[in-house]
C-alpha cells in the first residue's frame, strides 16, 4: 500500500509530537485524522481534528466510529500518542493519582487498539504505533509511575505484537528521548508531599521539565513515525534521539549496578 493512500488516527494531535506527526503524514498524501480532548477553536493544518476522551468507552467508541464512517471502514494506522506524566516520590502518589495515570498512559492505549483492531483485522492489514520512551527502560526517580505505565506499555505491545503478526497486523513501540513540548509543565504533581523527598523532587522536578524544554524538536519523532508508516513490516522498537539510544545499549550491556549508578548520576542524585 502507498504511503500517501494510508488512513491515519493520531491521538492527542494538537501540540508536540502529536501535531508534529499528523502535520507530517497530511503533507505526504495521508488521510489524517487528529483528536483533542477540546477540539472547539482548534485546527490541525491538513487534517481533520475529532473530539476523544481515551479514558471514556464511549468517547473512543464515538471517535472509531467517525473515522469508520468517513473512510468506509478503514484505519490503516493508530498513533496512540495522548499520555501525560506525574511528578512526586512513589510514596507520595496515591493509589487514585496512580489509577488516573494509567488510564491515560496504559488503559487509553487499550481502549483505542481494541476499538481499531476489528478494522484492521477485516482488512488483514495495520501497524499500531504505542509511544513510549527512556523511561520505558530506565525507571527514573521521582517519576516511577510514569515510568511504571511506560513499563507496562512495552510488555503490552511486545505480546500485542506476537498476537497480530499472523493476521498482518505490526504493533511497535516508539520510544524517544526528551523532546521539547509543552509535556513538562502540564504533567500531573503529587498532591501529598513528604518532607523527606522535597529537596530531591524538587530538583528532579526542575531537571525534567528543563531536559523536556531542551529536548529535541518533535518533527524528529514524526520522521521516525512516517519511517514505521512506510514500512512493509516495521521493526519491533524505534529509540529515538541519543539519550533513548543510549540508555538502550547502556541497560543491555552494563552490570545493573552500574547501570543503576549511571540513572542516578544522569538524574542529578550523585
């Protein structure tokens, strides 16, 4: 199949890397289609912006549902890139803070794959795109939740992958170092604080959001994105930038105390 044919579902499209991807398939041919929680006022330059909540049944259901109607029943593509963070020590997220995570970061991805599959698998033909990251494979302090849904979000694909090979289906991971959005200043804090922890979350805390406001432009993940689109069966993972790239090989090939000297080192903890 041409690249420029291809129907595109890229969610949370509106800023980052999202828009970034959705901008770059619409200028190669793709049919896109972008989603927002708040879609009033807003436009994607070259696709079509629906409204989806991917914590709501029935708001992905509605979602499938208009591009189904619109493509006669065909998605060739799911960019699940809607997540957000949560910045505090592990013992400081609550359970409650923990489960509205994961419903963004792990079970929203669920809810879209499972509402998209039945369209791929009447056509015997798909790639569904999971983002994840660093954090993916390096559980980093003050963030364990958020690399704790990462975590999960690589089993996840991995065996997702093994399931739909036979049915021509590719599911892949996607996993870039920082890159400059707006993701550091809107993610989640935790509401408890605990003394012990504040000098340390505080200076994890600055040292993220500067790494994400530093970080690369998000049109190199949309490369990588457009590269896993054209593809005839894509690779399993995709790091992106030389953070992720080396944090991979660094988790492959090093003892894991000196792996886990070097997280500590490169978070700012000595």
């Amino acid at each position: 199949m041409r690249t420029e044919a291809k129907v595109i579902l890229v969610t949370g499209a509106t800023s980052g890397i999202g828009k970034a991807t959705a901008e770059l398939l619409a200028s190669k041919g793709c049919r896109v289609f972008g989603t927002s929680r708040d879609p009033v006022g807003k436009s994607g330059r070259g696709f079509e912006l629906l409204q989806l909540d991917v914590t709501s049944d029935s708001s992905v259901a509605a979602c499938v549902d208009a591009v189904a109607e619109r493509t006669g029943g065909r998605i060739d593509v799911l960019h699940n890139n809607a997540g957000t963070g949560i910045i505090g020590a592990a013992e400081e997220v609550t359970p409650e803070e923990g489960m509205k995570l994961f419903q963004i970061n792990f079970f929203g991805v669920m809810r879209m794959t499972n509402a998209v599959l039945p369209l791929m698998r009447a056509r015997k033909a798909g790639t569904v795109i999971n983002m994840s990251s660093s954090g993916g494979v390096a559980a980093l302090p003050f963030a364990a939740l958020y690399c704790a849904t990462k975590f999960a979000l690589e089993g996840y694909t991995e065996a997702l992958r093994h399931e739909l090979r036979p049915l021509n289906i590719a599911a892949v991971v996607v996993a870039p170092g920082p890159v400059s959005t707006p993701a550091g200043d809107t993610a989640m804090r935790a509401e408890r604080h605990i003394p012990e922890y504040a000098d340390r979350r505080k200076k994890a805390d600055a040292l993220s959001v500067r790494g994400i406001r530093g970080g690369m432009d998000p049109r190199r993940v949309a490369e990588t994105i457009l590269k896993v689109v054209k593809d005839d069966w894509p690779s399993p993972r995709y790091p992106v930038g030389l953070q992720s790239r080396a944090t991979n090989l660094a988790h492959g090939l090093l003892p894991p105390s000196t792996f886990e000297a070097a997280v500590r080192w490169g978070a700012g903890l000595g």
